[in-house]
C-alpha cells in the first residue's frame, strides 16, 4: 500500500515507463509496472520525473534588492561590492528575511528544493546571518538551505570579519566560506585560504570559497585550496566557487593544475549567468567569457556544479529562480553540445550540486526523500532546451507546487491549433 504512485515516469539515467511508488514521505520502489493500491496515482504520461533542483552557490541575504540603493552601471564585480557595501548599513532584518522567503517561493515553484547560500558575515550586528538562520528553520519542511559563512570584504583585509565569522559559525553556519582573490595581496589571499581551511577542519565542516573570480590569469588561489584541502585531508569537502581565472590561465600551468584539483577532491562551482556576464568587462575584442574550464574539469574527474549565484541584486538584475536556465547558459558558454555533455549540464543542476552539498536523502532510489520534480519534457536535454514548466513539484511526497503545461493556440488556416515547441 503506498500513499501515492507516480506511473509511467521517465527517469534522467533514460529508464522509460517506470513507476515510483511513495509511502511515508519516502520513495518506497522504483520499477516498472508496480503493483499495489495507492490513496492516489498520478500518470507522469512518459515525462520526465527527476530528483529536485539543487543550486550550490546564491546568495541569500542580497536576493531580490535590484535597484537599492541604485543600480550597478559598470556591471563589474567590483562596483557590485561597492553597492552592496552601501545597501548593507541601510538593511532591516525583516525586510531580508521577507526577500528571502519570496524567493524561496520563487525556487519551490521551479522545483528547487535545496539551496546553498552564502551569507555575508562582514558585518558586526550580523543581521543577515541572523536572517537566514531564521529564514532556514521556516522553510525547513520545503527547502534545504545551506549557509555559508562568506566574509565579503576579505577576511583578513576587513577590521573584525575572522571573529565575526566565527561568531557566525557558533550561531550554526554550516560552512566556511572566503574570498581570496579580494585580499590584498596574493600572499594574503594564500593566508586567508590557510586560516579559513584551518578553521573548518577544527570544526568539522565543510568550504566552499569564491575563488579567483577575476580575469587574472596569475590569480591561483584555487591552488592554494587545492593544497589545503590535501595537508588536511579535507578531500570531498571543499568546493572552490567561480575559478573564473582558470578561463585565462596559461594552458600549461591548467595541466598541471587540474590533475591537482582532482588529487584534492575539491569540486567546482561555475556560475555561468554571472561569469558571461561580469567577466570580461575589461577587455576590448575579443572578450572573454570567464566561465571556469567546465568540460576539462568534468574529463578529469572534477565533480562541476553550476550555481545561479545571483537574483535581482547588485551583481545581477535578471533571474527567476530557474535552474534549467542556469543549466542553458552553461552549456553555451562552455560549448557542450553533445548529447552526453548537455545531460553532463543536468547533472550540474541535480545530482552533483546534491553531493557537494552532502544532502542527505537526495535521489530517485528507493529511501530517498520523495523530492519529486515532474517536467514537461521527455528527457534532460528537452528539459534544459525548453526551460521546461515544473508540471509538479513533491517536498517528501506532499504536492508543494503545479504549474499548468505550457502550450501557444494557433490561429492558422490549415495548420495545428496548438503548439508545444516537442517534436
Ligand atoms: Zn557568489
């Protein structure tokens, strides 16, 4: 007997006509044909169920701000800092915790179920750390949100931010986060790395920091995390977010490098709406695109996750909360047009995200949390080509969210009445 049973699914790993049986919040079987009574069944139709949208890298505490106080005119990351550090004295509490669970909304809707946050720990009264710590029990019973201890304006460049960020960390952060390439020194940034990958193996918890996220192709901090997370035995716990430098690097030194990176266990968070979109800004033509070398990572064994980074901020003024536009971006950008590689994209969004994050329960097997995403698509490849309507989104088997299927009436002599872009 199960609670529900969701028939006729195709699954990501491409089984077609299997049927997922619920009971309990949790996936009971997977296989084709079930039998067994259920209170209710749903007919997927031969659309693709997946496990939920995971995003590894966002940032919470700046989501939904667009044009507070003004609007960034360079686009470059800089004067988005800048920005940002005039909007942070201004913040109210209630008024990032109400932006915050919009946004969720926002992300239950298109059937992202787990979300890890960066959470800007520059700040003494740390009114954003306590915001999304609130902000994390709320949507606890929808959406899994991860935070992440980011100290902005560098961790040893801005006066107090280590001890505001282990103040953080004693709040119940759950990882540490930095951002060498904004210290000021490449010295510097070596020694934040040090400090901050110190600081996590004490406590037991994971790292994720923006890294190297310039054109600079002499910026290596990515090498630094990669030693750390070897001297410490932190492998399969680190992420090192961006790499945009990797884009610019001499190709020799990348040789080298990756295989160091993968030695590591550290993965990789490209963010590919904001990398075409911030880097770059200083070249003339050609310019470049400055996402991190996604295919050649995911060759060498690198598990590449591709985050939204950003929504309606003072980085980005674009974005709904969609990760199978992330997915599409990315997949331009780094030109992986193979049917393997554009199901490599999905991934990208789903299973590796999962892992990074260590969430637990995630997945399509049987014990999993039944965290369900019913697509209008047949297949991954039609799901990110389609930015394809999340039909049905499940949190631990309830329906949390529908959305009707998408389709344009024609008034054409001779021709169809109605489209839906499938051929
Ligand atoms: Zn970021």
């Amino acid at each position: 007997m199960f609670d529900l049973i969701l028939r006729h699914c195709t699954l990501p790993d491409g089984r077609t006509d299997i049927d997922i049986g619920i009971a309990g919040g949790r996936i009971a079987a997977v296989q084709p044909a079930l039998a067994g009574e259920a209170a209710e069944q749903i007919d997927a139709a031969g659309q693709l169920v997946t496990a939920p949208f995971v995003d590894a890298h966002f940032h919470m505490d700046s989501t939904l701000s667009y044009g507070l106080p003004r609007v960034n005119q360079s686009g470059t990351l800089l004067e988005g800092i800048a920005l940002w550090g005039e909007l942070k004295p201004t913040l109210v509490q209630d008024a990032i915790v109400e932006r915050a669970l919009a946004y969720c909304d926002w992300a239950v809707a298109r059937g992202l179920l787990a979300i890890r946050s960066h959470v800007d720990v520059c700040d003494p009264r740390l009114l954003a750390t306590e915001a999304l710590l609130h902000v994390r029990e709320r949507v606890k019973p929808y959406l899994d949100l991860q935070l992440v201890a980011f100290p902005q304006d560098g961790v040893l460049r801005s006066p107090g931010a280590l001890d505001n960020l282990k103040r953080a960390l004693d709040m119940g952060v759950d990882v540490v986060g930095g951002i060498p390439h904004f210290e000021r020194t490449m010295a510097d940034g070596a020694e934040s790395v040090r400090i901050l990958c110190e600081l996590a193996s004490e406590r037991g918890l994971r790292v994720d920091m923006h890294c190297d996220e310039t054109d600079d192709p002499m910026s290596r901090h990515i090498e630094s995390l990669a030693s750390q997370s070897v001297r410490l035995g932190m492998q399969g716990r680190v992420a090192g977010s961006h790499l945009t430098s990797m884009h610019s690097m001499d190709n020799y030194y990348v040789s080298k490098l990756i295989p160091l990176i993968r030695e590591a266990g550290v993965a990789a968070i490209a963010n590919p709406l904001i990398n075409i979109t911030l880097q770059g800004r200083h070249d003339t033509y050609p310019k470049r695109r400055g996402m991190t070398r996604v295919p050649e990572l995911m060759a060498a064994g690198v598990p590449v996750a591709f985050g939204h980074d950003c929504v309606m901020d003072p980085w980005y003024g674009l974005g709904s909360g969609d990760m199978l536009e992330v997915a599409h971006m990315g997949l331009h950008v780094a030109q992986m047009t193979a049917q393997e590689a554009m199901r490599a994209c999905f991934a990208a969004v789903t299973d590796v995200p999962a892992a990074i994050l260590g969430l637990e329960g995630y997945g399509l097997a049987p014990g999993c949390r039944a965290d369900l995403v019913l697509l209008q698509a047949r297949d991954p490849v039609e799901a990110i080509r389609l930015r394809a309507t999340r039909l049905l989104v499940l949190r631990a088997g309830k329906v949390v969210a529908t959305t009707p299927a998408s389709a344009a009436t024609l008034r054409l002599e001779g021709r169809p009445d109605r489209v839906d872009f499938r051929i």
